[in-house]
C-alpha cells in the first residue's frame, strides 16, 4: 500500500543535506522533512550521552510531523544513538553507518578500509563493530578529521590549504595501507574531489550519503512504504537555529532546491524517554 | 567589606580559560568559579538570539552557585547578550569586548584598529560600537575567522598550515594599514605567537582576556568586592558536557592547575526571564 506521507532525515546541522540530495535523486516522488540541529551544531566533538540526548529530542520532533521513516543522516548520532531510536521509535530508523560499511566491505579487495569522521564517531568504534559484524576478516584504520567540517562551512571547497589538511590526515591511512575509505560523515562528500585526488586512483571512495540513501530505498519497498508513483516529491528543511553562511555553501555545492527554510523550538525532555 | 564569595567566569566552552589564567595571576587570592557550556559550544556560529538564551540560562546556573560577580569570558556572548545580562542579573557583570576595546584605543596610533573574532562577534558590530562610543576618530576593520577555533582544539599550536591559515585571514587587514589588532576571541591568545609573528613588529596585540581581567580587578576593587588579603585563591571548573581532547591542549598550553572536571545539566528555561 503506498504511503504518502514524508521521509523525515536530521542531522547536528546541514552536512545531512548531502543525504538528502542522494535521496532526492533517487526517489524523487517522495516527500522529505529534513530537520538541522543548528542551535546544537556540531555533535561531533560532544559526549556520547550528550549526542542520544539530543538525537531523542529531535527525533521526537520529527515523529511530531508524522513522517513515515526516520533517517539518521549524521554519522556521529548513527554512531551512538541508533540502537536506543530504533528501540524507542514508532517508525523504521535508517542510519549512515551500516550501509556505509556494506558498501566498504563489497568494495574492498586487500581487506583493509579506512574510515575517517568526527572525533565522537570514531571514538565510539561504531564503523569497526559495523565491519567486522559483516565480515571477520577486514581489518580497519580510523582517523578523526575535526577539521574538515569547519574548513567545508568556511567555504574552501577548491582550496590548497583545505588540500594540504586532507594530505595531512590520509597520510597515515594511505601508508598504512588501505584500499577503501569510508566517508564517515555527511559533510565530507562536498571534499570528494580533494579526497579521491590524495588517496590517489587505487583506493575507493565509499560515500555514506549515497549509500544510506539506497538503504532507504530498500526499506521503503520492502515495508510497502513507498510514494505512490504519480507523486510529485518535496523538500521541507527546518532548522532550530537561524540559517548562516554554510546554507549558502551547501546550496550552491549540491544544487539543491531548499526552499525557504523554517526554525524551530528543541523540545527538551525527550531524553526522559 | 571583604567579600570571599566566588568570581562565577563562563564561556561557550574551554577558551575563556585563558581569561582565568590572566585573573589566577592578577587576582591570586580570589575564588573562581568556571562554567564551560561545552555541550552547546561553539556559540560563535550561531545566531544573536540563541546565544543570548545560551547565556542566560548558564548565568542563571552561575547565580546559583553564589558567585559575586559574572564574567563573560567569551566574546560572542559578550558581543550580543551583555544589555541583558546587566539588566537582569542581581551580580555585576564584566564582558570582554569594552576593555579590549579601551586596551585598542589606547593603543593605537594610527587609529586603525583591526579586530578578528568568530562569525557572531563579528556580525554583531559590537567591537565597532565599543571602539566608536570611546573614540570618534577610530576607524575598525573587522574580519571573522571561524577556522581558528578548530584549529586550536586540534591542537595545531606551532604549525605552518595554522601559520598559513592566520596568513590568509589577516592579510587583508595588513594591506588596509591597521597598527593594532584586537584578538576577538578569548581562544586566539593560545596563537598570540603565530598571530604577532604574521602581523610584524609594527602592529600590537590587544589580548582581550588580558583586559578583561584588568577590568574585574577594577571593579572588585571600585564595588569593594575583592577577597580578604589573607584567602588563598581556588580554581573550580564545571562543563555542561565531558571534557575532550580541547582541555588537555588547554592545560598544557596554559599551564594551569584545572583540577577535577564536574558536569553540570543545563538548566533550560532561564530565557523566559
């Protein structure tokens, strides 16, 4: 039975967006309700309970606005809190991780992957344990990039300095070995081309945005949640704090039609759930 | 009258710890009470209205705790929610933008007077408003340098890409001729090296938490509010989320005596005030 109402996605902020585009292209008669935790922006570098917080409290929010399936479009709250929403919530809950991770273990050949994010989703071990629950055998090195997202919301996209840290981070991985990187946060995609440029032409790229969104197509058509075919798809973005300079960034690097973009109160006390 | 109640200092994080440093040393038998909002940092990109509700709900957790006196050590906070911080609070309070901005005038002799600082600060005029209201003849050129921080908390201290990075932000503010350049951010004294090194031995270095701290002693002592001569000083600090990586690059570059870390729950509601 086809199921109209919206596809919500949220993220600590706007890199989630680059689910959205992936998903937009992909199911493009479906609605989306994408939800940026801006006033909170980035949970990254927070605590691991801090980040279950707040991922409750918005997801909570998006149940608010009856959407159909939940889709966690932000590595570090993949990371640690998919397992208590997928507990808690009413709706099917897709995270960046586990697809992530099937799509680095079909593309590795040495069986070693790198996997590069923030420092909460690298510091949780969430990709390895992901990994290594889909093969025994793939041995993986991580690394935290905190300074990728800020050098992505500044706006050096083509940018030598933005090169020269990209080069800096993979060293390690690179001499390490590695034949596959997992792009394990959803900013990163716009710093594809710096990235593929680093690691050279025999190492590939594993996009989690492109990869969660295929999961989402999978769950929809096997729960019979998909849009009826004539449907003509939508955007909604909301944020909880006023949009700034990286909306401009964002719109302009994905080509994606936005919209206006609302605010929104945090409802606090989700976390009592 | 003596007063051994606590100095309550807060900022959106760990970086107003640099202006605790410049108090422990000026102020040495004083207490001091620390609150980081570490699970809401960074203030510094978000928008006028959230940080003025940030800031209020974290003094208003400051005033429980007994302290005499309020210093906002962050200057996004400082730069938009000061009015009403000093409209509301029973405490005095002391903000970081007016002595860094008297510390400029002063200063100055060309009086062209640059200011860096986070997106918020900058956009938020409130330098350009403190320099203007004691000097008509102060030209300003301010610029906003949101990969500072980050790159601080990585701990990128002595590096050439930091080094290249403050390169890039100041050169614009070589080139139009400012004598004096105000470090916006109580995180920025923590490159005051790298930062006096780009900008030449004929521009000079407004260090706020400096001028802050100068400016809580002159308070204490005009409100007589200063400790008893015979106290020994004490440092508490208390963060809304774990310590990370951030406060291990703190201690060791401030060489300061932190203790143990408490965690305190925001107290949300205080903005309806």
């Amino acid at each position: 039975m086809p199921d109209s109402r919206p596809i919500g996605v949220f993220d600590s902020g706007i890199g989630g967006l680059t689910v959205v585009k992936a998903l937009r292209e992909l199911l493009p008669n479906e609605k989306i309700f994408y939800l940026g935790d801006t006033a909170r922006v980035p949970y990254g570098s927070k605590s691991a309970s801090t980040v279950e917080r707040y991922s409750l409290e918005i997801t909570e929010m998006l149940v608010g606005e009856g959407v159909k399936t939940i889709v966690v479009a932000c590595n570090s709250a993949s990371a640690v809190a998919l397992p208590k929403l997928e507990r808690i919530l009413s709706v099917p809950v897709v995270g960046v991780i586990l697809p992530g991770a099937k799509a680095a273990v079909a593309a590795t050949r040495n069986r070693h992957v790198g996997v590069i994010g923030t420092r909460a989703t690298i510091k949780s071990g969430a990709y390895e344990t992901a990994l290594s629950s889909l093969s025994s055998q793939v041995r993986v090195t991580a690394r935290a990039c905190p300074l990728l997202v800020p050098l992505i919301e500044e706006g050096w996209l083509n940018d030598e300095l933005t090169d020269r840290v990209i080069v800096r981070y993979l060293e390690p991985l690179i001499r390490e070995g590695i034949d596959t990187l997992v792009l394990g946060c959803t900013h990163y995609p716009l710093l594809s081309g710096a990235i593929e440029h680093a690691l050279g032409p025999t190492t590939t790229l594993v996009d989690s945005a492109r990869n969660c969104a295929t999961a989402v197509q999978e769950l929809l058509d096997r729960q019979q949640l998909r849009a009826p075919a004539g449907n003509s798809g939508s955007l909604e973005v909301a944020l909880t704090d006023a949009p700034d300079n990286f909306m401009r960034v964002a719109r302009e690097a994905l080509q994606l039609d936005v919209g206006e973009v609302q605010l929104r109160e945090v409802l606090h006390g989700a976390a009592k759930l």
